[in-house]
C-alpha cells in the first residue's frame, strides 16, 4: 500500500498520495484546507489522505506546529 505493486496501481499508492499533498504544500496549510485541495486529485478518500499525511510526518518531511501542516524546507 505504501509503495506500488502488482496489486496496488502506482496512483493508489501512498507513495503518490503523498507526493500530491507535498505539491500542494508550498505553504503551510490546515488539515481541512489541504484535504479540500488535494481530494479527487489523485486522493479518492480522507482516510487514503489521512494515511499519506501520517507517512509524511513519520518519514520528517512534514510537521504539524499550530494547527498547520508544513513541508520541511532542506
């Protein structure tokens, strides 16, 4: 689920959900806001978003500091 197989197509992946979402992070965000953004884009449901944006946040490349999500500048 997280990455593609032959069972899980690329575009469903966790992977491309959250390449998606760091797209559209190019300033920092509430969750509801990014979830009206990104949904249908790539992002069937809220619980593929949900799990995408936790992978992100486990991986360091985003945080979440005042009720926004925030990609990591390197």
């Amino acid at each position: 689920m997280i990455l593609p197989t032959p069972d899980v197509p690329e575009a469903e992946s966790l992977l491309a959900a959250g390449a998606v979402l760091l797209r559209e992070l190019d300033h920092p965000r509430t969750v509801s806001d990014l979830w009206e953004v990104v949904k249908g884009n790539g992002i069937a449901t809220f619980a593929h978003f949900v799990l995408a944006a936790e992978m992100l946040y486990a991986i360091g490349v985003v945080s979440f500091r005042d009720g926004l999500l925030e990609k990591h500048r390197r």
